[in-house]
C-alpha cells in the first residue's frame, strides 16, 4: 500500500502549513542566515527602504528574511517588497541588480504557485501565477542582452524550475510515464545542463538535475545528484528554521529515490535521519511504520513508528491514513465477523468502522491531493473489501482523476472494471500501470486474465502470460492461464508452436499438483483440461490418466462436502449454503464433462478405436443424465457410424430437446446420408430458425450446401436444379451478410458460380477465400480452385493437378481427391500416371467399388489408346516399336476386362440403399448408375479391342521374322568382307617386312665397300711440282686420261661402281703434288683456288636445288594416287546402307508392305556387283602400294649416292685440287 508520502511528487510538497517547498529555491544573499523571529510588516518596510534610499541587494535581504520565517501571508510580503524594489527610482542605475530583483521575485512566485498546487487550488490560479513568472524572467532576459547584466546562471535556474512547475501542475497527467516526456521537462533538463556547464557545484542546479531525472524514473541518477547537494548542506547541521526544512526534504526525496531502486534498508536509513534531524516530522515516522508493516518481524517497531506519530500530531492527514491502514488490516484479520461487527470486544469501533471515520476526517481535513488520492484509494479499498464494487470503482476513479502515478490505486480500479466486465477499461489502465512500474507479478496475473475475459485478445494474453510464468514459476494458476491462452491464440491464427506450448504448460501443470503444498490448488477443471491437451497432442495414455485424477479428485471433494453434512459442520447461513450448491454443482458438470471427454477419447483414438467401450460410456451417462445433450448427440453419431438410422434419429430428437439447434441439424444430416433430401431440408430448415447469434452463419452455410448437393445431385431435375442454386446462393449470401468473414460462404458463393459457367469469377473468389489465414489447411479450397481450371488448356490442368496435390497433403485420407488427380491425369492421356494414382488409392481401399470402375475405365483407355495409335502408326516392329506396345495392349484390355467383371459382381450385390449411398458419394459421375449398367457392354468391347490387337500383334510378328532374317543375311556378308580384308593385309603386311629387310641388306654392304678406300699419307714431305699448264681445248687433262674426273663427275657414278685405290696410286699421286707444295704459290694461285672453290660451291647448290625438285614432284604425284577412293570398301558400305536402309526406311515411312518375290535376285546381282568392285580396289591397292615402295628405294639410294659422291670429291679437290 502507498502512504500519502510515497506517493507525493518528488517536488517537496507536503501536508501543513508549516512546510515550504524546495522545488523552486530561492537565491540568498551573501552573509544571510537565520531569519528573525518576527519580522516587521511588509509596508514598514517598503517605506523604510525607500527613505534610506537602500541599495538593491538591501531590498531583496528583507524580503528573503519574509520567506525564510514561513506562515500565513509570508509569501505576500515577500512578493510585496520585491515588487516595491522594482519601482524605486534607485534601481534605475544597475540593469544588474535589476535583473537579480526580477529572477528572485520569478522564483517567490514559483514557489508560491506550487504551495497552491500541493493545497489544491484550481488550474486557472495556478496558470495565471506561472504565466506572471514567465513575464518576469522574460524582462529579466532583456536586460541581460542589453549587455548591461551578465548573470546568464540565475536566468537558467529560474527558467529551469520554472519548467518543471509547468510539468508538474499543468502537462497532462497519465500514468504511462515511458512514452515520450512533456516538452516543459525536456526544457528544464536542458536548462539544468547549461547550468552546470556555467557551475557545475551549483546545488540548485544539481538539485533540479535530480528532480529530473526523477520524473523521468532515472532513480539511480537522481540519487547521484542528490547526494551532491546533500555533501554542501549536511555539514551546516543546521538546527532550525528554513535550512532544516530543506535538509529534511532533501533527505526524505533520498529516501525515495533508494525506495525506487528497491533498496529498501537506505530507505529507512535516510528516513530515520530526517527522524533524528526532526522527531516530530510525521511523514517521515508513518513512512517508517509503514515499511516496517511489510517486514515479518517488524510489526512491533512500525507501531511505536505509528505511536510517535500519532503523538506528534493526532490530526495530520497523513497520520490519520496510516491508523486506517493499520485498522483495515486488522478488520481482515478478523474475518467476516470482523467486517459484520460494529465494536470490537472493549467496546470500542469495529477496525473498519475506525478506519472510515479516520478516513473521513482526513478527507475533510487535507488539501494536497497526494494525500486526497490516498484517501480515496483506501476508501475504495474498503468497499471493495464488503463487496460493494461500484462505491469501490468510484473512489479507485477519484484517487486516479488525483494522483494518476498512484498505482495501488490504478490496480483496484482495474479489479473493480473486471468485476463489473469493463474489460477494456481495465485493460487500458493496467498496461499504463504495466509500462510505469515494468513487469509487477501482480499486474501481469491480472493483465492476463483481463485479455483471457475479452476471448479476442488470446496473443496479447499469451505474451503476458509468458513474462508472468517468468517471474512466478510455482503459480500454478499462471500455468494454467497460460495454457489457456496458447490454446485459444491457436484457434485464431495458424501457429504451430501455440498447441505445444499449451501442452507444455499443462503438464507444468501436472507436475506442480505432485507436490503436497500444490495439491490444494489442483481442481477437477484443471485436471480436465491437462487430459484436453494430452489427447489433442495424440498422447491417449496421459490424458486418460488426467481424466481419472479429475475424477477423483472430485469424488473426494463430492465426499468431503457429504460428511461435513452429517457431521453439522457445513454452511450456517444461506450465503454459505448458496455457495456449497454451486460447489456442488460445479464438481457434478466436471464429472460429467471429464466422463464425456473419456469416452470421447476411446472413439478417437488413432490406430484402435474403441467403440464399445465409447458407446457403453455413453449409453450410462444418457441413462444417468439424460439432460446432457453432448451425450445424446454422440450416442446417435455412434449409432449413424454403424447404419442405424433409426436410433441415431430417435437419439437425435431427445437431444434436440435441451439443444434444438444442434439436434436439428444433425437430424438433417441423418436424412441426408439416407439419400431423404426433402425432410434433411426440413430439418435444416429448424435449424436455421432455431439457430443463435453464434450459431447463424453456421446454419446457412450448412443450408447452403445441401440446397447446392440437391442442385447438383445425380436424382435432381432439371427444372429444379435452378431454383434450388438459387436457393444455395441466397443462404450463402446471408451467412457472408452476417459475417463478413466468413470464408466457408465465400467458397460456397464461388461453387455456385462456377456451377455455372462463371468460371473466372468463380477463380477469383477461390482465391480470395485461399487467402484468409484459417483456410490455409482447408482441402476444400484447393480442390474448388482446381476445378476451375480443369476446362481450360493443357498448361491449366497441370494447375489443377498441383491444387490436388496439394489437398492431398492437407487431407491423404480423402479418396475424392485422389480421383479428381486421376481424372485431370486421364484428361492429359498420361495414362501411366492416372493408373499409378488409382493403383496408390487400391492399396488403402482395396473393397472400394467407385475406385474399380475408375480403374478399370483408365486401364481400358490406355489399352484402347495403344491400339488406336499402332493402327494409325502400321510399321514392321523388330527395332523396338509396335509388337512392344501391341503386347502390353492386350495385357491391359485382359486387365480391364477383369476389372468390369469386379464391378460387374460388385454392383448387382449391392441393395438400393448401397447403391444410391455410392450415387452421392463424392468423386462419383452423374451418370453413374447408366455407366454401371452398361458394364457388361464395357467388358465385352475390352474384349473386342484385345482380339484386334492380338490380329495385329500377329502381323507384326511375321514382319519382324522376315526383317530378323534380312538383317543376319546383310550380317553375314558384313562378315565375309571383314573376314577377306584381314587376310590380304596379313598379305601386304609380310611383303613390307621383306622390302625393309631388303633395303637393311644393301645398306650393309655399302657401308662395307666404303671402309676399304685408301688415302695418301705424308703428302707434306712431297715436293711442290709444278703446276700444270692450261689444257688445250679437246684434249684430256692427265686425270682425265687416268679415269679420275672431278667432284661433279665422281658424283655422278653409281655407288655400286665405286673400287678400291690401289697402293701405287697413292706414290703416283705423291709424285705428282711433290712440285706443287715445293714453294710458297703466288697471289695469283690464291685467286685461282678461291674462284674454283666458289664454283664447286655453286654446282653443290645447283645440284641439291635439282634433287629437291624431283623428291617434290614425286611426292605431288604420290598424293594425287593416295587420294584416290577404294573403291572396295566403298561398295560395301553402300551394299550394307542400302539393304538396312530399306528394311528401316519401310518401317518409318509406316508402309509395311510385304517384299516381293524378285527381292532374293536383286540381292544377288548386288553381291555380284561388289565382288567386281572388290577386286578392282585390290589391285589399285597393290600398284599404289609397288610405287611407294619403289618411290622410297629410289629415294633413298640418291641420297647415298649424294653422300658419298660429295665425300670423294671434296677429298679429291683437297688433294689435287679442282679441274678448273
């Protein structure tokens, strides 16, 4: 609970007249202390000033020594002199002190308006005060940018505080403090800055710093400020007067600044020193009795608090508040007697009595509203304590209109809203409370069930519940709440972590009721509703276990209440009786319910149902209660599973008697499945009269459905079939009327449209509905889209097999939806597939009637396809084409036959009713019941398509006899060729290896015949003879005549006429060159040897250049030969391109005639015909390969000849010198 003084703003304000404010302190004077006792009369002193001529600093003393003493009328003296100080002549001198005389009296009028405030004076006065002050500080501003007055640091303190009495007496008052602050505080914290910047020890700038950052809640900083100030004034330890007034202020503004960081042993601390500075300050002693209060052991030491105050001043406001306080809560130690009784056991006043009247006196006694709104707060506390909710909510009002931070005050008010169902106004006030004081356990668990109680705020409710269960975990209603409120947040938007972490908070849940201290919260509902959670997740062991604990738990309460009857120790009064009936009523509907939920759980249950054991359950509570209509309808449902329409019915009207809506409707529903659409559309009819506000949108869409099923059945008439659409679209029109949400008329509105041919609209409502976030897991929807696409293009129906697909997903256990993709596959021709997505559907419904007749109809498509397209397509097969597919149609027209055979059996088997049931089943053509009469026709024309087939397999296998037979004889030929060709190149391979040992042999021997020429030796010593003269023309020189021509002639010998020198050949020789080299040669010789050098040089060129030529000529001539085609190879590619190219080119061309008899010569004659080729490329082979061969040894034995001609004749030039 807040005392008056917690709650009091952080301005100083308090109760009495005695006190003075400390938000606006006002400068002193230099030497100034203690004012006097009793100062003279203000118009004394304004006459003496102004005889003495004063000075300015003289008039602004006294009128400070007015301020300092306090009391009535001491602030109009003030005031009074500093005005008289403004109009003296003497001032007209210093635009200085002026300007001090002007911020002194702004700052007496501040202060003055926030006395008022505190002491509730009306707005108007207040402004009026403030608006004067500004007026003030503004001419004070002017003289400082004259530049005659320079005190820029009174100018920021006097604005400053000025702001921030603005901020608090006239800025909007709300409790959502941490939205964006008032531009009057944001000024003055900005003024307080720049003063700081000027002084940064100024203690009335650190002072209004902290009173900032209060307001902002920035408590830690407020203290640091604080403590500043506090380190300039404790060491004066004044004793009395105006300076131990401000010192207790300061302290006990500390004392709330530690109080908002929850540092609570400073806080005492700093409150027990405004106790020792002051004994009687009793706001600072109710504050301690009140901290004391919440303490365990602490209850002695806040009365002697509480005593001292009371002796210090019995009547103070806020004494009398804190008594009331003590007295409430000793009236509710007493319990409901306590609150009956009118006098305690002395004779005294009951506790509450007492604190009413307390109450009471302190609200005629008080002007500050801190004070006033905790008056009022604790007078609504005790109305709402006797349950008088509406006196309670007007005095919750009346506090918060007060002191709109007061939040114990903003709590019961939200208490009160949620007991009279004013949720949103309870809503509002406990988030602004929320975002003022943070995440307070206490206002999260009411903001919770506050979002709970809307039933549309199941987000908003599941984020609080979340940051409760944080700072509560061993709440078990905050786990419960929270379960709640994932579960119903799940509901409203598709999340799939919201299921889980519902789960999760129920079996919280469960593990807290393990616990001894738990058990007692533990309830029947709360175990029904853990079982709830448990059987949604699939988890059938844990839920039926919830269930039992539910149930007996609640037979032990049932048997509590019992023996408190027999033994007289139950209600003595009616209220009490009131309450043990509905205790007892409640513990009877949770029996009920969890027994329901039970059996419920034994019918759906995945994998084993169990029916008996459901039904049995049932058929006991409809014994038992057969007012509960949940067990009544179930019942029926359970006896419409089985085929019983006539006891589903009679269940149906007895539970149609406590709920007609629902029993109507599930009559009709009984009727519908019978095929008896006329009374499903009477019963539907009640239904929809009988329906609720709820429950209307429901009962049309279900009209509408049955009025389009009717419209569209394979029973309806045609001149019917209109009225009874536009009978569908109306009541789908409604349901849209009444909510305009409402996806399920959307879908219905476009079913009807596209029934009729609107089919783009249709698209476009599809679309729209696909897009509302609950339709997301809707199959229906899809499959509606995809029927809109099934009669356009190609590309289209591949939109709507995606569709399917995708409803096949959402709903696998649907057969319709797998017919609709077979369908839109057997549309495309893609037989393979239609038949591999009816062949997945016989799997889990083998017995399945519809599915065979589709089956058998797409086998038979396919195999009729097959046939018609061979036929079209008449080939020889053998390459892999038409005997393949002509065998697989005959093996899927033998299938389809079996299949209508199946059906065959199936359909004369079934009764009317089976047969109209299959009729209405979904998926089913309308010409369902002529299709299946004229099966035996189906099977019979299967049959007929296979015999054609099989006719034209057979011509297919002679053709592909004859071609096999072609293909080996060309085989064979390929092969015989093959066969020749290897050997006549094993042939040509022997005779190169003889040419190459041949050219071996001959290049031995040369290199033989060339190691035994001799050469002259010693040619040195011979004497040099003389040389020979120039020969006469015609007549041989002596080499000439001794056989021994020169280098060109030498080289031109053939290399195999090449002797040995003989030995006196060599001594001839030496004869010879003896002259030569007996003396020095002359210049002329040396240009003789240079001019034949250069000759002999010539001729080697020229005759390298001639050889070069001929090795090119016959190299040109060599290619020319290679380029010419084989003539044999070529005969046999085309002899092979031509006999495969006639079998395949029939087969393409899709001529298939038979060959006729003239076929067997013509390939002989072909045979002849390349034999001849054959042999004519051979020997064109053997010549080309003869000149190559001859080519090379030519080739080869010149240019040996070159080398050993060059060799001997430059050795001959070097011995005997050229012929020239």
């Amino acid at each position: 609970m807040a005392t008056a003084s917690e709650s009091s703003p952080l301005l100083g304000m308090s109760e009495g007249s005695g006190s003075s404010s400390s938000s606006a302190p006002v400068p002193t004077e230099a030497g100034s202390s203690a004012s006097p006792p009793v100062p003279p009369a203000s118009e004394a002193v304004v006459a003496r000033l102004r005889l003495e001529a004063a000075p300015p600093a003289e008039w602004r003393r006294e009128a400070l020594v007015r301020h300092a003493a306090g009391g009535s009328g001491r602030d109009e003296e003030c005031s009074r002199i500093l005005e008289a100080a403004l109009e003296a002549d003497g001032l007209g001198a210093g635009d200085g002190e002026r300007a001090a005389t002007l911020h002194l009296l702004a700052s007496q009028i501040v202060g003055r308006a926030v006395s008022l405030f505190s002491e509730g004076e009306p707005r108007e006065k207040l402004e009026a005060l403030l608006t004067r002050a500004k007026l003030l500080l503004d001419r004070a501003d002017a003289l400082e940018a004259s530049g005659t007055a320079g005190n820029s640091l009174e100018t920021l303190l006097a604005r400053g505080f000025h702001s921030l009495a603005r901020n608090a007496m006239l800025s909007p008052k709300t409790t959502n403090n941490t939205e964006k602050e008032g531009d009057d505080l944001t000024r003055a914290g900005k003024l307080f800055d720049n003063a700081m910047q000027l002084d940064a020890t100024c203690p009335r700038a650190l002072l209004g710093k902290a009173i900032v950052c209060a307001q902002r809640r920035e408590w830690g900083k407020a203290l640091e400020y604080s403590r500043k100030v506090l380190q300039r004034a404790a060491p004066l330890a004044p004793k009395s007067g105006h300076r131990l007034q401000c010192l207790k202020n300061l302290r006990f503004a500390m004392s709330t600044f530690f109080l908002g960081l929850g540092r609570f042993e400073q806080t005492k601390n700093a409150l027990a020193a405004v106790v020792a500075a002051d004994p009687g300050d009793v706001e600072s002693l109710c504050a301690l009795a009140h901290l004391k209060a919440k303490e365990s052991e602490g209850g002695d030491e806040s009365m002697e608090y509480l005593g001292e105050a009371v002796k210090a001043d019995r009547g103070h406001p806020v004494v009398l508040c804190q008594a009331a306080n003590h007295a409430f809560y000793c009236g509710l130690e007493d319990g409901v007697e306590g609150i009956q009784q009118e006098s305690d056991g002395n004779g005294g006043p009951a506790p509450w009595k007492m604190a009413e009247e307390m109450l009471q006196k302190a609200l005629a006694s008080s002007k500050s509203s801190p004070v006033l709104a905790e008056v009022h707060y604790q007078l609504g506390r005790l109305r709402h304590a006797k349950g008088d909710f509406i006196e309670a909510y007007s005095e919750y009002r009346s506090c918060c209109n007060l002191q709109p931070e007061h939040f114990a005050g903003v709590f019961g008010l939200a208490q009160t809203c949620l007991q009279s169902q004013r949720l949103d106004e309870a809503i509002a006030a406990l988030e602004n409370c929320r975002q003022s004081v943070g995440d307070s356990p206490e206002i999260l668990k009411l903001l919770t069930f506050a979002y709970l109680a809307t039933g549309s705020k199941a987000k908003e409710a599941a984020k609080c519940a979340d940051a409760y269960v944080l700072v509560a975990k061993d709440d078990v209603e905050g786990w419960v709440m929270r379960a709640e409120a994932h579960d119903q947040s799940s509901g409203d938007s598709p999340d799939a972590g919201a299921p889980k972490i519902a789960a999760d908070s129920y079996e919280q849940v469960g593990r807290l009721f393990q616990g001894e201290d738990a058990k007692r919260y533990a309830t029947p509902q709360m175990w029904n509703n853990l079982g709830t959670m448990r059987s949604l997740q699939g988890d059938t062991a844990g839920a039926r276990e919830a269930y039992g604990k539910g149930l007996e738990l609640a037979d032990e309460l049932r048997a509590e209440l019992a023996l408190e009857d027999v033994q007289g120790t139950g209600a003595t009064d009616e209220k009490s009786a009131g309450e043990r009936d509905e205790l007892l009523k409640d513990l009877q509907v949770a029996q009920l319910t969890m027994r329901f939920n039970r059996a419920w759980l034994s019918e759906g249950q995945q994998g084993q149902p169990d029916f008996a054991q459901a039904t049995q359950e049932y058929l006991q509570l409809s014994e038992e209660h057969n007012w509960y209509a949940d067990t009544l309808l179930q019942l029926g449902t359970q006896w419409q599973r089985l085929g019983q329409a006539e006891p589903a019915l009679k269940s149906f009207q007895e539970a149609s008697k406590q709920s007609p809506f629902l029993g109507a409707l599930m009559q009709s529903e009984t009727y519908r499945l019978r095929g008896d659409y006329p009374k499903a559309l009477e019963s539907a009819e009640v239904a929809v009269q009988k329906a609720g506000q709820k429950q209307f949108h429901y009962a049309h869409v279900y009209l509408g459905n049955l009025y389009f099923e009717v419209a569209t059945g394979p029973l309806s008439r045609s001149k019917e079939n209109h009225v009874n659409m536009n009978k569908a679209l109306r009541n789908f029109t409604k349901a849209l009327q009444h909510e305009k949400d409402s996806h399920y008329a959307s879908n219905g509105i476009g079913m009807v449209f596209a029934r009729r041919g609107k089919i783009d609209f249709a698209r476009r409502t599809f679309q729209s509905v696909m897009q509302h976030h609950s339709m997301g897991k809707e199959p229906c929807v899809y499959v509606n889209l995809g029927h809109t696409y099934m009669k356009k293009e190609r590309a289209s129906v591949r939109k709507a097999i995606a569709l399917y697909e995708k409803a096949k997903k959402l709903k696998p256990d649907d057969l319709s939806i797998r017919l609709y993709i077979a369908k839109a596959y057997f549309g495309l021709k893609e037989y393979e597939h239609c038949i591999g997505v009816l062949g997945d559907a016989t799997q889990m419904w083998p017995e399945d009637t519809l599915l065979r007749y589709n089956m058998a109809a797409a086998v038979e498509g396919f195999g009729r396809h097959l046939v018609s397209h061979e036929k079209k397509n008449v080939r020889i097969s053998g390459l892999g084409s038409g005997m393949d597919q002509m065998l697989q149609a005959v093996e899927l027209l033998d299938s389809a036959a079996r299949l209508w055979s199946f059906v065959h059996i199936k359909w004369t088997a079934m009764s009317d009713d089976e047969r109209k049931l299959l009729l209405k089943s979904s998926g089913a053509p309308e010409n369902l019941a002529e299709e299946m009469n004229g099966v035996q026709q189906r099977k019979s024309y299967c049959f007929d398509i296979r015999d054609q087939a099989k006719k034209e397999l057979d011509g297919l296998m002679q053709k592909r006899l004859s071609t096999e037979s072609k293909v080996q004889q060309i085989q064979d030929a390929r092969r015989s060729v093959e066969e020749e060709r290897a050997v006549q190149d094993k042939e040509e391979a022997r005779k190169r290896e003889e040419k190459r040992l041949e050219v071996d042999e001959h290049a031995t021997r040369l290199n033989a015949s060339s190691s035994q020429i001799r050469l002259g030796k010693n040619l040195e010593q011979l004497k040099e003879n003389k040389a020979p003269g120039k020969p006469v023309k015609g007549r041989p020189t002596p080499q000439q005549a001794s056989g021994q021509g020169g280098g060109d002639e030498a080289g031109e010998d053939d290399p195999d006429d090449i002797r040995p020198i003989e030995g006196a050949a060599g001594d001839e020789i030496g004869q010879l060159d003896d002259g030569e080299v007996q003396g020095r040669p002359g210049k002329k010789e040396k240009k003789n040897k240079k001019e034949k050098k250069h000759k002999k040089d010539g001729k080697k060129d020229k005759k390298k250049r001639k050889h070069a030529q001929e090795d090119d000529r016959e190299e040109a001539e060599g290619d020319l030969f290679e380029e010419e085609p084989v003539v044999g190879e070529e005969v046999e590619e085309e002899q092979l391109a031509s006999l495969v190219g006639e079998a395949v080119g029939a087969d393409a061309a899709g001529v298939g005639l038979p060959l006729d008899e003239g076929g067997d010569e013509a390939v002989a004659q072909k045979e002849k015909k390349g034999k001849e080729k054959k042999d004519k490329k051979h020997k064109s082979d053997k010549k080309e390969k003869k000149h190559k061969s001859d080519k090379k040894e030519k080739k080869d034995k010149r240019q040996k000849v070159d080398e050993g001609g060059s060799d001997d004749q430059g050795m001959e030039e070097e011995l005997f010198g050229s012929d020239d």
